[in-house]
C-alpha cells in the first residue's frame, strides 16, 4: 500500500528555504562561566534548507572535545531527519512507513514529530557534561539521564562519547535490529528531546521499548505507534539507511 500526500505536505512546508542557511550554536566554556563560544557550522549543507528556524539547547561545562562531538552529533541528527522528511512527503505510507506505524498510521503525525523535534522551544534546554548529581557515575551504563529536579537538562555522561556513533557508520558495524538505532548518536539525541515536555507536548513517550512491542503496535494499534519514540527512531533508522545501501541494513523484521 502506497500513496502520496505531498499537496497536503506542501502547504504544511511553505517555509522551506531554497539556499543554505548559516546556524550559530551558542556555547559555554568549561573554563569560565562568563566565558561564550561561538560555532557557526553547517554553512554548504544542504540538508539545512528543509528548515527555516533550527532550533538548538545551549551547552555547558563539556570540555572543546565534547563540545566538537555534540555539535558533529546535532548535525546527525539534522541530516537524518532531513532525509526522513523529504522521503515521508514523497513516498507516503510505503513498505517502510508499514514496519513502524502501520497501514493506517498517520503521516501528518510522524510529520509533526519530526518537525517539531527540530523546530521545537528549547528555551533553557541544557546539555552538559558535569555529571552534577553523581548518577553517570553510580550507573556506568547510562550514556546520559534526564535532572529530575532539572527537568530541561540533559547530563551527557563519558559513556555517550565513548559508545555512540555517528551516522556514517550506520550499515557498517551491523544491522539496525543488532546493534539498535540509539547506538548512533544523532538518533540518541533525537530521542533525548522526546523527554522534554517542551518537545513532547505530553503526547509523545516511550509507551514500549521493547523490539518486539514496538513491531506490535505497528500492526495493531497505530494510533500509538505513531506517538511512540522507539518506532520512530526504528523508521528514522531504517529510512535513512535506504540511501546509503540497495534496500537499507534493517537486518531481520
């Protein structure tokens, strides 16, 4: 089953740009607190045009190695959600979209989903690499964690820095139901803003985790399927992987 939406699309995508955009990310040296770091980056991307009004979190106390890794990471992010964007507007609900969402999930949705994780208020939202509360520490296994009492802050833990990858490595270090879309870093920090209720609007969570879960709700409730965050980096994982390999690295469905 397949169809195209892409004249509803095009009226919910007049503010697309046709040359590229120059973005500034503003940041906060480690070594001083009054101390500003500015990055302009992503000026010959092209990915960039989709959006007219990137929106960014600040970071703090991550040292000029961490701050390069998360800047490179958030570029991720942007090229994979680009691609997955163009390619919903122009395939529609395909065998892809099926996987995930189902034959009767609705696209708009996963559009908005998409848009509003890039485009979204993230006033005060906050990476930083401190580990201010102890808890990368006393969990080594946590690549990061959300402040309870912080709610818009994202602690960055060593793990992150040391296990993630970035998105050229997507189809080389094994199948997508392997090694699971997270361990790329851009699709972690796309996932990391579905936990902001800023982000998430109180609709978006992680109802199920589980592989086997999320392909249920694909086939029999699409109307969460589409609110869910595991399905959504399972179709942004395995859609951005159609371009870079003969019918992608999903591995076994």
């Amino acid at each position: 089953m397949k169809f195209s939406f892409v004249t509803l699309i095009s009226i919910l995508s007049t503010n697309v740009l046709a040359s590229p955009i120059s973005i500034k990310l503003s940041l906060k040296s480690s070594n001083s607190s009054s101390e500003s770091l500015e990055l302009v980056t992503g000026t010959t991307d092209d990915y960039l045009n989709t959006w007219y009004d990137i929106t960014y979190p600040s970071i703090e106390n991550c040292n000029a190695t961490q701050t390069k890794m998360i800047n490179k990471y958030y570029q991720d992010l942007l090229e994979v959600a680009s691609t997955v964007r163009d390619h919903l507007i122009n395939e529609g609900v395909d065998d892809t979209f099926i996987h995930w969402f189902g034959e009767n999930g609705n696209p708009v949705a996963v559009l908005g989903f998409i848009d509003n994780i890039v485009q979204g208020n993230k006033d005060g939202v906050l990476y930083r690499c401190d580990d201010i509360d102890g808890t990368c520490a006393k969990n080594p296994t946590y690549p990061g964690y959300h402040r309870s009492i912080a709610e818009q802050e994202t602690v960055i833990c060593d793990l992150f820095f040391t296990s993630k990858r970035p998105i050229e490595d997507m189809c080389v270090i094994g199948n997508i139901t392997t090694v699971k879309p997270k361990k790329f870093a851009g699709i972690d920090l796309f996932h990391r803003f579905c936990h902001l209720e800023s982000i998430n609007k109180g609709f978006i969570a992680e109802y199920v985790e589980d592989y086997d879960q999320v392909v249920d709700y694909a086939e029999n409730n699409s109307s969460y399927a589409v609110l869910n965050v595991d399905n959504m980096l399972y179709y942004l994982a395995e859609t951005y992987s159609l371009q870079l390999t003969d019918g992608g690295c999903l591995g076994n469905y």
